[in-house]
C-alpha cells in the first residue's frame, strides 16, 4: 500500500510535468482555461459568467480578460440585447492556441494511452473521475 506522503508527492509530480509540457505558450493555466471555457460552446459569455463557472472573484477572471485582450487572444462586446452586459468572445488568433494546446493534450493522452495499455489507461481515468468527483463534493462543486 502506497502512503500517503508518497501518494501526494506522485500526485503533485504528474500535475508539475503536465503543466511544464505547455511552458512554451506563454500563457498561464487559468489564461489557457478561460480560452477554452469561452469556446466551449455557442453560448454568449461573461466575465460575471466565468467567474462563477471558475469559482473565483471577478477581478481575478478581469485581469486574466485584460491580459488576454492585451494579448489579441480574446476581445470584448457590448451585448445588443442589454447594454450592460460584456460579452467576450475568443480571436481568431486565440483559436490558434486553443488548437495548439488541444493538440498537446491530444497527444499527452495518446502517449499515456500508448504506454500504459488501453486497460491500465482507462482504469486510471476511471481513478482520476472518482478522485475529482470526492474532492469537488468536499469542496461543495457541483460538476
């Protein structure tokens, strides 16, 4: 049986070498996670929207549009229908990496897939839901 030391150094070790793999983009992991949240799907987004979705405060999710805007990645829109409400929407540009960072994951997991073994690999995504489906309940997170 694993203790439970080792089992965090692991865990803390495939987060660290899976985040060092996209240190070429010059984007931070939360930056990286609104792109993909914004094109996630047809629907109009916010920053109000986001930050819910994120569960952190909306200046947090403001400097991470200022910085992306800064950055071409994602621009914002006064709504047609309430003029009070921001919409952002991802450039094209921002499609870019959004495609570059879908084609490391794409590949991470083909490498892991490799192997590991299609069994062995589905088991341990089997693992990880259940392990993020206990802590998002402990953390009150509905998924």
């Amino acid at each position: 049986m694993v203790d439970n030391r080792n089992a965090a150094k692991t865990i803390s070790l495939f987060c660290r070498l899976n985040t060092r793999s996209r240190m070429t983009n010059p984007l931070r992991a939360g930056e990286i996670g609104l792109l993909f949240y914004l094109d996630s799907d047809n629907t109009v987004h916010t920053s109000v929207a986001a930050a819910s979705f994120f569960m952190i405060s909306k200046p947090a999710v403001s400097r991470m549009v200022m910085n992306l805007e800064k950055k071409d990645l994602i621009s914002r829109k006064r709504s047609e229908t309430d003029a009070r409400v921001i919409e952002l929407q991802v450039t094209d540009k921002g499609h870019e990496i959004i495609k570059a960072v879908s084609d490391v994951y794409r590949r991470r997991t083909e490498q892991l897939r490799e192997r590991i073994g299609t069994e062995e690999f589905d088991h341990f995504i089997e693992l990880m839901d259940q392990a993020n489906s206990i802590i998002a309940e402990e953390l009150g997170i509905q998924q």
